[in-house]
C-alpha cells in the first residue's frame, strides 16, 4: 500500500510539474505575442506607410479620429508611388527624416486630366523630381508647427500656408494631417502641387507686357544670364508704367538714354539674395546687391536711398520662379 501511495505522490508530483511547465510556456507565448503585437503597431517608414495604407487603411496605427477618416476615405498613393519609383525617389523618402504632403491618386488623376496625358508613364523622371520634392518639407512638421506664409520644400521654392479655414497648401487641402512614420509625417492632400517652372527673367517675360522695359534693361545691363541662371534672388520688379515715370523724373526720351553705370547700378538696388516671401519681410533696413532700402510692411511702402516711396502691389506679391521670387512694385528705386 506504501508502495502504491509513493508510486501516487509521484504522478501527482509529476502531473503538477507538467501544468506548471504548460503554463508557464503559454504565458510565455502570449507574452511573446503581446511583443509582436507591439511591434506591429509602430509605424514604417514613409513609403511603407503610403503602402500600407493604400492596401488596408483600416489597420494602419494611429489615434480613432484619423482611423475613422481613413476607414472612410480609403485613400491610395499607386500613382504617388510609381512616380517615386520613376524619379529614383523611394530610397531617398525612406531613409531621410522629412514631411510629405501626400497627393492621393484621385488627386493625380485630376492632373492627368488637366495635362491631357493617360497617366505617370507620360511623364518624365526629370519632369517628376521638381514636382514630387516640392511636395517634400525636410524635418518633422506636424499641423500644429505650420503658421500661414511660405514654407521652403526641398524643391527649394515654397509653399503657401493658409490656416484661415483648415489647412490649405497652395490651392490643395489637407484631409488628413500628421499620419506618423518611422521618418517623418505624412499630411495628405486632395491636390497634386506644381511647382515654378520658370526662371526669373522667362517668368518676368511670361507677364508681357507688364514688364517688357525691365527685361530690355536686364538685356541692356547684361544681367540676363545671371538673373536666368543664378541665385536664388528676390527681386523687386517695377512694372512698364514705372519705368515710363522714371524716364520722364530724369528727364530721359528712352532706356537707351540712361548710361550704362547707372542702369546696372539702379536695377541691382531692385534685387536682394535669396528667396524673401512676403511673409517673412519685416519693417526695417533691406540689404540689396547695391545698398539699402527701408520698407514699412504696414503700409506696403519702400523708400529708396533718396527719399523716393515705391508701393508694393499686393496681388503681386510673390510671384515664385524656379530662382527666386518676384515682388511688383509701382516705381523705379534709386540708389
């Protein structure tokens, strides 16, 4: 009976052993999931996000509000990611910590539309780099960081930010803002951007003839290939009536009157280094390539070197060229 009673204990030893070993391995294993669980949830990089999300919305992570908008708007980057893949693009948007404003391919395919074109393949890889790395921010921007006003891409011109109603980027609204990736934030926009296309002097020639005698006196001044190939520059452009009031101030019959010196003097006190949106002047000095204005940014008022106002024209205000940007103004400054 000893025997049987040991031979017992034994199993029941045993048996106890086992269950312990069982559920220490399940709760081991659930661990195990709940850590591959966890992993799961953290976002990829921003191409891989832009796929996940084309491919099942639903389960991408983020907070219930911007998981219900994208449940509801299903949106999908085929066309986005093609064009990265196009313009050698993918590796760069996947490694570089940057912020995307994401078009969705309707958004693309209203470009096509407004091209005449069936879609990507009729699209160069030069044509694409300009347009996709003007849709690019380097850093993480969130919504909140964004203030109204120009904002540079890696394009190198800008975008405008307009916080009056929602967010608008140019003329494209974002639908939904700050999707986290491992590299950055993603804002997808119902829009696709097109950045300038042409230089300073093709866009100053493209609003003929508004400002036929300022280009002739770039021609005249030599500056053209300059304006055309280097900067960034921001110039401030006076327009052909402008130029009509300096003819008749100084007293001369033509352009071809005023002496050279003085031409490429007078038109490099219109132009400053860099790209200066409206949005970033300030009251105060202004540094040109041949001296200093004042300008009043309440009043939109500039004041040149001899006591002379030029007003800046508000609805010509940052007319962007692949080098730079253009700001009108009503009268010829003087140095």
């Amino acid at each position: 009976m000893e025997t049987i009673k040991l031979k017992k204990s034994r199993l029941n030893f045993f048996a106890t052993l086992a269950i312990a070993i069982l559920v220490s391995f399940v709760a081991v294993s659930c661990s195990d999931d709940n850590d591959m669980t966890e992993l799961n949830t953290e976002p990829g990089d921003i191409v891989s996000v832009l796929d996940q999300i084309t491919s099942n919305p639903d389960d991408f992570p983020t907070d219930e509000t911007k998981s219900a908008s994208l449940k509801a708007k299903k949106p999908k980057f085929k066309h986005l990611r093609q064009a990265l893949v196009k313009a050698g693009l993918v590796s760069t948007v996947a490694s570089n910590e940057l912020t995307v404003f994401a078009p969705t391919d309707e958004a693309f395919e209203t470009l096509f539309d407004n091209l005449g074109i069936g879609g990507i393949d009729d699209l160069t890889a030069e044509q694409l780099t300009p347009i996709l790395l003007y849709h690019v921010v380097g850093g993480t921007v969130m919504s909140s960081d964004l203030s109204s006003g120009y904002t540079e891409t890696v394009n190198g011109s800008a975008v405008k930010v307009d916080l009056s109603s929602g967010v608008l980027i140019n003329d494209a609204n974002v639908i939904i803002a700050d999707l986290k990736a491992a590299n950055g934030i993603i804002h997808i926009i119902d829009a696709v951007l097109l950045p300038p296309s042409m230089n300073i002097v093709e866009t100053a020639m493209s609003y003929d003839p508004e400002f036929t005698i300022l280009v002739q006196a770039v021609v005249k001044a030599g500056l053209q290939e300059t304006l055309e190939t280097g900067g960034p520059f921001t110039i401030f452009a006076p327009t052909n009536d402008a130029f009509g009031d300096l003819l008749t101030e100084l007293g001369y019959a033509s352009l071809d009157e005023i002496p050279m010196e003085t031409l490429v003097a007078v038109l490099k006190y219109h132009v400053v280094s860099g790209r200066v949106y409206s949005s970033d002047l300030v009251s105060g000095p202004v540094n040109t390539l041949n001296g200093t204005f004042n300008i009043d940014t309440s009043t939109l008022k500039i004041t040149d070197a001899n006591s002379r106002e030029s007003g800046l024209i508000p609805s010509l205000l940052d007319v962007q060229a692949t080098n730079g940007v253009i700001h009108v103004i009503d009268k010829v400054l003087l140095p």
